[in-house]
C-alpha cells in the first residue's frame, strides 16, 4: 500500500510538470536551461577545481586533545577541522558575518550581486562584496589577482563546489582556510594557537573575534590588536542581538568577556612519540592515538622533575612507557625527558634505542622452567661458582649463597641460578619466545646469542619490554602494542606493520604467569629502594629491574591488574654512571608514577588460575617429602607437568660406632656398624662449601680395606675448559689452573698430564701447572679410583 502511494505521489507530479511547465510555449526555455546545464558539466569536467588542501597533520589523544601538530607541505599552520567539531554557535556566527542567504543559495546570491553593484557604481568605488561563502573557499583554493573576469571564474568554481559538496562539508572547507595573518590558516588552527583550545570549546565572544578577523588579518591581528579587536567584536555582538542570532544573556556574557588572546606554541606532547607515527603515517591528516593526554602530561612531569636531580651523578636520559593492560593501549610514550636538550640528545628516542636489558629478561627464562616442570617456586637451586664452557657468571655483589630457592634467586636477581636455569631451558626456546614477542634486535642476531642471554648479552627496546611485561598481566598472552586508536579508519595506511593489531601469542601458560607475579610481587628483597622501606604509600605491584653491564642502563619495568610501567634510565651515548643501578634510580621513578596513575591499585589483582594447584614440599630441597624431612612447605605446581621429584638432600650411610669409618655393601662387617644420615651434597657443593670453611657433617673415610670401586660420580673437571684452545704470548708459558669438583667421601685427588702422573692434592687445593704448546691431555683421578679424562690445545 506505501509502494503504491508512493507511486501515485509520483505520478501526480509529473503530471503537474507536463501541465504548467512543458507547455509548448514555455519549452524553448527549457531547451536552453538544459543546454547551460550540459555546458556547465562539460567544463566541470573539463576544468576541474583542485580541492585537494595541504593540512598540518595534528597528533590527537584518545579523548581528541590535539598533542602534536606539524607543519603542512606549504608551511602553514593550517589544521584540519572536521564538521562534527563545527558547534551550532561557530556555524551560525560565520554564516550571520559572511554569507545570512548561505543555505538559500547555489553558490552565487545573484540579490547580493546587485546589491554590490549598484553601491559600487553610485560611489564610484568598491563598497560592497558581493562574495558567498562558497565563492570564497573557490578564491581561497585557487588565489587569483582580483579582476572581473577572474570573479567570473570564482563563480563557476562555486557552482562546481555546490555541486561536489554538501553545504555542511563547504563550510568546513571555508572553515579550513580563513586566513588569520602570517602563517595560521583554519578556524583549528587559531583557536589552538591563540586560545589553546579545540574549536567546540571556543566561547561565543572567542568565536566571534575569530569571525571578523578573515576579513582584515593584518589589521586585526590577534594578539597585536586586541582591543581593536574587542571593539568590532562587540559591534558585531549587537548585530546578533539584534537581529535575535543568539540568546540575550549568552550574548552580554561574550561583552563582557575580556578578550584574552596572545600567539602560543603549537601543542608538543608526547614529541617522540608523534615524531614516529608522523614519519609513517605522512598521508593522514589527523592520527587519532591511544595516548590520554592527562597521563602523558603527568609522566612528562613528573621523569622531568626527576631525572633533574639525577644530573649531577651524570644521568641525563630517561624513557617510560605507560600501558593499559585489558586494550594494550599505549596510554604515555615518553622518549627523553626534555625533547629540547640538544645537549644531552634530547631528540633521541629512548624508548625505542636498542640496549642491554641486564636482568629484566629473567621472569621469561623462570617462566619457561615453569611450563616444563623442571622447577617451582620453593625448589632449590646452587647458586655457587660454575663455568659453562668457558662462561663463568657471576653475581651483582660477587659473592654466592650456596642453596636457594627458585622464588629467592629471582626476587634477589641471582645471576648463577638463571644462567642455570637457562642452560636447562635451551637459548633456542628463549629466544623463539621473544621472536614471538616481536624482539626485532634479537630476531636478526639470534644465531649470536648464547647464555650471556640470561643477563642482558642481547640487544632490547623499552617499548619491547613494556609488551613483553604487559603479556605477564595477561595471562602470558602477547600482543602487539596499541599506538592507533581502534576507531581510526586509517590504521592500516600505515607502512609500519607493528601498528597493525596481529593476534596474540602464549608465551607462558596462565599458571607460570601467576608464579612469576607472586615472585615478583614480594617488597622484602634487594630491589627495593631504601627510601621505600617504610613508606605506607608503596603500590602492591609485580616488578623487576635491570642493570646492564658498565652500568650503562637501568630498567624497572613493573605491572598490576590495570597498567604496565616501563622504565628506563641512562644516557643515549651509553655513558655509564656508577648511579645507574635499577634498584636505586629506575624502581624509585617506577613506584612514583604508579602512584600517580593508580593511587589504589591494590584493590585490584590476579586471580589464581584453576589449573595451578599447592602441594607440601620439603623446605629443604623443594622436592617431594622423604620421611627424613622434618620440616615441609606449601608451594605452587602444575599438574601433570611440575616435576614429581622425592626429596634426597640426606642419605643414610653405614658407618662405625665411632664413626671414623664408612662401609659399602661389599665390606659391611655383620656387626658392630650402625646408620647415620649424611648430607648429600653434590661435587660443585661441596667445593663451594670447602672453598668457604662452611661446617657440615662429612662421610668418613672409606673402609681402607674395602679393593671393591665404589659406584659414583667422577671427579667434574672445571678448570681448564674441555675443547677449549688456549693462546700463548710470544714464549712467555702459559700457566693453567688445574681444579675438579668431586664427591663428598674424596679425600684427594691424583693429576695426570699427557699421561704422566703430575700431582697429588686436597681436592680443594689449587694445582697449577705449564702445559707445552699442541694437544695436551689430562687426567684427574679421586681416591676411589674414579676417573675423568679431558683434552685442550695450547696454541
């Protein structure tokens, strides 16, 4: 039935047409209506108008604040103002000034022609403009000498114009290019740089200063002739009222508002940050990103007047990344505290300077010792002098501790121990790990890297880190980071591929991740800055720094349930500082930005996931309970997965009543021998203990008389390397360490050089010895007959 009247309508007007309009007289003018319309689109489409205008690409923050703004390819300062930023009050002031017929017309006011024309000619002399508003953006498009024929061409631009645009999108264009003298072009453009703020926020009294300027920009230059402009301001505030433009009140409230008005800087938040998505993303006008503009402003401050106190100790340089962990949104970018200090490099980008990460990689490396149940929280590991090839870590402090626990070695930051962990992992695994998470440095040199790995032997970014920490708060999913705002339709304009969302990738399992933040949570360590131990204010966040080797770099990168906070703190020429240490310059800087930017963000955290149960463990060793452990603790695992390991840290050996001799189960006298419990130390333990006069309970000797070999480890040769070639100077000898970590019941040991006995020692005694020059091979040989045998090359 609608179908149907909607055809009826249709046809009754067509009639109407046939009856009044196509008479027979009247269609020789309507043959030469038809004939100027098809002429008129035979130069329309012949003589183009150029509509294409070179904007000022402004950076904007999630909420619209302009943070960046650069020049455009003509040198102006002319910002893109879309029509949805045009307020009812912008619209009608303009319109009521240049153009009351505006939405009446086709682009030429044949009245307003006259009209100009009569005055011109009873003065003798210009008086009146005839121009529309779409008549001034054809003159503003393409600047002409002002001549009658040139007027003639600016009218059948404005046809052109009415008929390609809407009048809403003319308006915006004759909004884009009014001209406020010297370089500023655009209503955006002034309201931003003489009233600091965004067009939709512009007062009626500021909106109509901006509205007679275009006429008279030298004259009325904002600024310079303010009460000059205050003046016709209000002149044109009386029009309105008079002819009832606006409201009564609003229009004494603009009267009355004094004009405030002086040249700004263009906006230069987040300058890196903006220097970057300009380089890729030249084409667009406006880069709408995900940074809050109240949270880069606070992060800027605040490193600011941090990094300050730190110039004396010749620190100069400073990046943080700010993320939103549920969005992944980049939500503060800051490359170097004070873009401006050419000094001090300034410009450089810290955030993304590839550097020494030191420690900050090691949750990575636990996390995976994780996921393959080689360890959990509570197990014990050595942390005592090794060498892996030639590779011999070392901790912080230079010193040991012996046995610790996993959960200790990380939250104190124990070098030995993640090494360890890392050899048991694989460097492949690792580093496939951070391929996945984007490591662009260690994507193109990871068939260089090996254990040093562990400790920042590896080139990283912050904005890497903050991502790779921002995965540990999500469940050790990866993501690419957030730049763009979603809702930005040019997002995948853009030449970088790193600003296009990919899909997410599982570093480490949901249990592993809750592991590491329980680690990393804890406030009782090294890492916590002094001036922090009392302070009631410390935010309940997981964290963990770095401190690059020569002290070059210090890192703290931290996370919650909200945010990711990362870090980083040195000089962008690499200029060390003894200072520069993660625990006592970046963590400080870290726990003052979250509580900034998440004053409470203990209310909220992690939930446990439900496959990551609690057993009891012996306190001990981490293992499984034996029943000679007496004390037991709870500790996380993973089902299926974490190890199942019986507890093995004391084993029961037969000795004498005065136990001055031990027995094997070849020479066990049928009595008088009694079952004592002993610890069951390994070799390189036992060295550690020996070398470091710990007391413990020692095997006694073997029963001398006893010909059968006991079972057992061999004595572990760890100086000199096996395989490793060793150089000599000119003919200076070489002189070599000969040492070997061995069994707890050894009580000496015999070195053979090329096969010819060398040495008896204490296993704890240090041999040295001048091997010749070629393949030299030796031996070590314990007092149970165990032996080991090894080669090097002296060249």
């Amino acid at each position: 039935m609608r179908r149907l009247n909607s055809i009826v309508y249709k046809n009754y007007i067509l009639d109407r047409l046939k009856k009044y309009f196509f008479k027979p007289q009247y269609r020789k003018y309507w043959t030469g209506v038809i004939a100027l319309i098809i002429l008129f689109f035979i130069l329309h489409f012949s003589f183009p108008i150029n509509t294409y205008i070179p904007y000022s690409q402004i950076i904007i923050s999630q909420e619209g604040k302009v943070l960046n703004a650069f020049l455009s390819k003509d040198d102006k300062w002319r910002m893109k103002t879309e029509i949805h930023e045009i307020t009812p009050e912008l619209e009608k002031a303009f319109i009521e000034k240049e153009d009351r017929y505006f939405y009446y017309h086709l682009g030429i006011n044949p009245l307003a022609i006259m009209r100009a024309g009569f005055y011109n000619v009873i003065k003798g002399k210009k008086t009146s403009g005839a121009s529309t508003i779409t008549m001034q953006v054809a003159r503003l498009l393409e600047p002409k000498e002002r001549t009658y024929w040139n007027k003639i061409v600016e009218m059948f631009r404005a046809l052109q114009l009415e008929v390609m645009f809407s009048k809403k999108e003319i308006l915006a264009l004759y909004l884009n290019l009014v001209p406020y003298g010297g370089n500023v072009e655009g209503i955006k453009s002034a309201s931003l740089l003489y009233f600091n703020r965004l067009p939709n926020k512009l007062s009626l009294a500021q909106i109509t200063a901006l509205a007679i300027i275009p006429n008279r920009p030298t004259s009325l230059a904002l600024g310079k002739h303010n009460e000059i402009i205050e003046k016709e301001r209000n002149k044109w505030l009386n029009r309105f009222k008079e002819d009832k433009i606006f409201d009564l009140q609003q229009i004494e409230d603009a009267i009355n508002e004094p004009l405030e008005a002086k040249r700004l800087d263009a906006p230069a938040l987040a300058p890196h940050f903006a220097n970057y998505l300009h380089r890729q993303m030249l084409t667009i006008d406006i880069v709408k990103t995900t940074i809050q503009a109240d949270i880069q402003s606070k992060v800027e401050d605040i490193t600011y007047n941090f990094t300050r106190k730190l110039k004396g100790f010749n620190i100069h340089n400073a990046a943080v990344i700010v993320v939103e962990n549920k969005t992944r949104n980049i939500l503060a970018y800051l490359g170097s505290p004070d873009f401006k200090d050419s000094e001090n490099a300034g410009q450089v980008d810290n955030a993304r300077a590839f550097r020494s990460p030191g420690s900050a990689l090691k949750p990575l490396i636990y996390g995976i010792a994780f996921d393959e149940g080689i360890i959990t929280p509570k197990s014990v590991i050595y942390d005592v002098p090794v060498d892996f090839s030639g590779y011999a870590p070392e901790n912080y402090n230079r010193t040991f501790n012996g046995t610790v626990s996993v959960e200790t070695a990380l939250s104190h930051s124990l070098n030995v121990p993640a090494v360890k962990i890392l050899d048991q992992v694989g460097v492949k695994n690792v580093i496939d790990l951070l391929k996945k998470a984007q490591f662009q440095e260690i994507r193109k040199k990871d068939k260089n890297l090996g254990l040093s790995l562990a400790l920042g032997g590896c080139g990283v970014s912050l904005l890497e880190m903050a991502g790779l920490y921002c995965a540990f708060a999500n469940q050790g999913i990866f993501e690419p980071l957030n730049m763009i705002a979603k809702d930005s339709t040019d997002l995948y304009r853009s030449k970088d591929i790193s600003l296009v969302k990919m899909r997410g990738e599982q570093l480490i399992s949901p249990s592993a991740t809750y592991m590491l933040t329980e680690i990393l949570t804890k406030v009782t360590r090294p890492e916590m800055p002094s001036d922090y131990e009392h302070n009631p204010h410390i935010p309940k966040i997981a964290w963990k720094t770095g401190t690059s080797y020569g002290r070059r770099d210090a890192w703290s990168i931290g996370y919650n349930a909200k945010y990711t906070i990362a870090v980083w703190l040195g000089n962008a020429n690499g200029v060390g500082s003894p200072e520069l240490v993660g625990a006592a310059v970046a963590t400080p800087l870290l726990f003052k930005l979250f509580n900034i930017i998440d004053y409470n963000s203990s209310l909220d955290w992690f939930f446990i996931p439900e496959e990551l149960k609690t057993r009891l463990v012996c306190t001990v060793t981490g293992d499984l309970p034996s029943d000679f452990c007496e004390s037991t603790t709870s500790d996380f695992f993973i089902p299926t997965i974490s190890h199942t390991r019986r507890c093995e840290h004391l084993r029961y050996v037969f000795v004498s009543p005065d136990e001055k001799i031990s027995y094997c189960s070849e020479c066990l006298p049928s009595n008088g021998i009694k079952r004592k419990l002993f610890p069951n130390l390994s070799p390189e333990m036992l060295a550690f203990y020996e070398s470091n006069q710990i007391v413990f309970d020692k095997i006694p000797p073997h029963n001398p008389q006893c010909t059968k070999l006991l079972e057992g480890k061999p004595p572990k040769i760890v100086s000199p390397v096996e395989g490793r070639e060793y150089l000599t100077i000119d003919d200076e000898p070489l002189e070599l360490l000969l040492h070997a970590n061995v069994d707890n019941d050894v009580k000496k040991v015999f070195w053979y050089v090329n096969g010819k006995f060398y040495q008896a020692a204490k296993p704890t005694e240090r041999v040295f010895f001048k091997p010749n020059r070629g393949e030299v091979g030796i031996s070590c040989s314990d007092d149970k007959g165990r032996n080991t045998n090894i080669k090097i090359l002296i060249k």
